[in-house]
C-alpha cells in the first residue's frame, strides 16, 4: 500500500472513531439510559440476534429496569379501543366468531381451516421483508410463499363462511361477530364511504382473532401440559382440585375458577414460565420524559420487555424455577401479582386476555377431568427450554400419552 493511501485509511478511522466517542459523550451527557455502543445510522443492529430477540435486547439494553412508555394511536383505534369487553361478541371460543364449530357436522371444517395458523414461527423476517418490497417478494422463492398459500386458503375459508351468514342473516338476533358486524354494514353503515366497517375490514379482523385466539392459547396449553407431564405432583393437585369442586358427572365451567386457586395458580404460572412474547409491542414517546432517572427523548422507539417483570426475582421468589406457590398466599388461595403481564397492561393489553385465560381453565380442566398424563414408552422426560423465534417462545414438540381414568 502507498504511503498516501495508509496516512488517508489512518485518518479515516480516526475520524470515524472520534465521531462515534463525540456521539457517545453526546448520548451521556443527555442522561439516557446506560446501554452499549451503539454505531452512528445502523445503532446495535450487528448485536440484535434473530434468533433471541428479546435476550439480545436485555443485554443491550445493561439491566436497565423502566416502565414501558406508551404512545397514542390512530384517533380511530383510540375513540374505539376498550369498548366493549372481550367475550361480549366473542362467545367460549375464537371459532364461534363465524359460528363454525358449535353443531358437529362442522367438527371436520376446523382443521382444515386453521392449518394457515401452523406455521407463524420461520415467517417474521419474510413478513419483514414483505412489507418493504412487496412487489419483489411475490415472486422470490422462500417460506414466505408458504404464508402466502395459507393466507389465501384463510381468505377462501373466511368469505365462504361471511357468504353463509349473509344468507341466514336476522338482524335481530346476531349470533356472532360476523352476524354484529353485517348488522352494523346494513343498517349505519350504508352508503356510509369512510366507513372503518367494510368487507376487507371484516376479513382482516376476523383473520386476526383466529390467529390471536388460538395460536397463542394452542401454544400455551401445549407448554401446561408439558410442565404438568414433568411435575406429576402438580398435575396431582390440579386432579383432586378437580375431583373436590367439578367431580366426574358433569364438565367444567367458569363458574368453577373462584372455588379452583390452585388450577388458577398453575395456569398464571405456566403463562408466567412460558413467557411467549418477551416482548411488548413497539411504542415512540411522544415527548420528553424525565423517567426513572434517565431522559427518555421525544421520538424514541421503545420496546418493553415483559420478560423482566415475569423473572423478577422482588415479585417471585425463585423466577428460574415452575412454581405455582408463586400464585398462592399462606392460606393456599390465589395471589395476584402486579408483575404478572404477559398480555401486557394498560391502553394496549391484549383484547383476548379473558378469553384466553377462559380457554385454558376449560381445557385443561377438561383434558385432567379425564385422563392422567403418562410419558410415551422409553421416553422419560421432556426438554422444558422453549424454542426461540424471533420475538416469541415456542415450546418444543410433545408426545404424551392421555390415559383414561
């Protein structure tokens, strides 16, 4: 190399190196919260793994523990959000929002129409992508195609069914989310152009709780009944709960839970160890805030972290461990905690937190009404240690055995 061509490499990493230590003094002199190094335009994505989104995002983050910032919404979402609680259309399950399960000639219908909602893990970085260059992605070989062929088989599915409930529609007496929405089309609606209630709308939310509804309560009861096939102990008392309160004559109801503290402890805590989604949606402050200590500037993007309120090791005596005494006072009712958020809180907690809790007591209950969970033959234990996906903790595959009492 010739001497001019080193001097200039030379200055140019000391210049480089001198904005990048000129920027960092900046950022301490600001008061933000402590963190790595982060480089001028790209930040710390070179240490975001995609892999383990949120574990990357703790330890940039260097322990810092705040309160998640919450910013407002669309003015739409904002005038409409909350209204109504989540079971008032949605009824026992996600699939009675098109009324496609309750009579069982339909009983076949479901698998076919969910099989779409198997395959979310691999998709994230695809869907990415998708969004900035839609055009180029149609065309590109990959999984994303895979989503594309389970979004137009939903899509089928969807319109057949709204087809079905337009033809039978009585307007006094909706039996459905879809029945409630066609209501309102036909008589507010109409002829109404910047109307929210439109047929692509209908879809889209529909879609939506069908794959918020089941997909997550799908995944975490798998993950119960995982813990439970290792704790033998637990499942035990979940059964004599069972035994004391429902008996065997007839099913489980949500009635039952206030006289079940036990079943309902097990549950939080599965929801708890599970953790599925560390991380809280995106949010940006709106403006300047002082917050515990540090500035937190107008514009930034924030991403809470739910998982550092699950493993608090102030709210919960041993975070590492499956322990359902987490939930349970002196007495052995159940304990509530203000650190238990897997759904989020606040504005932005999930809609189909009840529904979801709902599910699961019925389900699992159900399920240890009826059997005992045994380990297949020459497969003794379980690996625990959720599958990491992007943003969300996938529990690995399960095969047990369900003996009849």
């Amino acid at each position: 190399m010739e001497p001019v061509g080193t001097v200039t490499t030379i200055l140019l990493i000391l210049v480089v190196v001198a904005l990048v230590a000129g920027w960092q003094k900046e950022r301490r002199s600001q008061n933000y919260p402590p963190g790595p190094l982060a480089l001028p335009v790209i930040g710390n994505l070179l240490q975001v793994k995609a892999a383990n989104t949120c574990e990357t995002f703790r330890k940039v983050s260097g322990g810092a523990k705040t309160p998640g910032l919450h910013c407002r919404a669309g003015e739409t979402f904002w005038q409409g959000r909350g209204a109504g609680g989540p079971l008032a259309l949605a009824l026992p399950t996600p699939c009675q929002l098109t009324g496609t399960v309750p009579p069982c000639r339909h009983r076949a219908a479901l698998p076919e129409s969910m099989a779409p909602c198997r395959h979310p893990r691999h998709l994230a970085f695809s869907r990415q992508l998708y969004t900035i260059l839609p055009s180029l992605m149609n065309h590109l070989p990959g999984p994303h195609q895979t989503y594309f062929r389970n979004n137009s088989i939903m899509e089928k599915f969807l319109a057949r069914k709204v087809a079905e409930h337009e033809a039978t529609l009585d307007s006094a007496a909706p039996r459905d989310f879809v029945d409630a929405f066609l209501c309102r089309v036909e008589q507010v609606e109409k002829g109404n152009p910047g109307t929210v209630f439109s047929r692509d709308n209908m879809y889209v939310t529909v879609f939506d709780m069908f794959v918020a509804g089941t997909e997550s309560t799908s995944i975490t009861l798998r993950y119960c009944l995982m813990l439970l096939l290792e704790h033998p102990e637990v499942a035990g008392k979940v059964q004599q709960e069972i035994e004391r309160v429902i008996g065997r004559e007839r099913s489980p109801s949500l009635q039952d839970r206030g006289a079940m503290p036990y079943t309902e402890a097990v549950l939080h805590e599965s929801l708890r160890f599970l953790d599925l989604v560390p991380l809280g949606f995106i949010r940006r402050a709106k403006r300047d805030t002082q917050l515990g200590g540090f500035t937190i500037p107008k514009g930034c993007t924030i991403y809470p972290i739910l998982s550092s309120a699950l493993q608090d090791p102030r709210h919960f005596k041993n975070p590492e461990a499956f322990d359902p005494h987490h939930f349970l006072d002196e007495k052995g009712g159940f304990k509530k905690s203000e650190a238990f958020l897997p759904f989020s809180a606040g504005k932005r907690v999930c809609l189909g937190e009840s529904l979801a809790r709902a599910q699961l007591f019925l389900f699992l209950t159900a399920i240890l009404q009826r059997f005992q969970l045994r380990h297949p033959p020459g497969r003794p234990h379980l690996d625990l240690r959720p599958e990491v996906s992007g943003i969300m903790n996938i529990p690995g595959p399960l095969e047990l055995c369900f003996c009849p009492y």
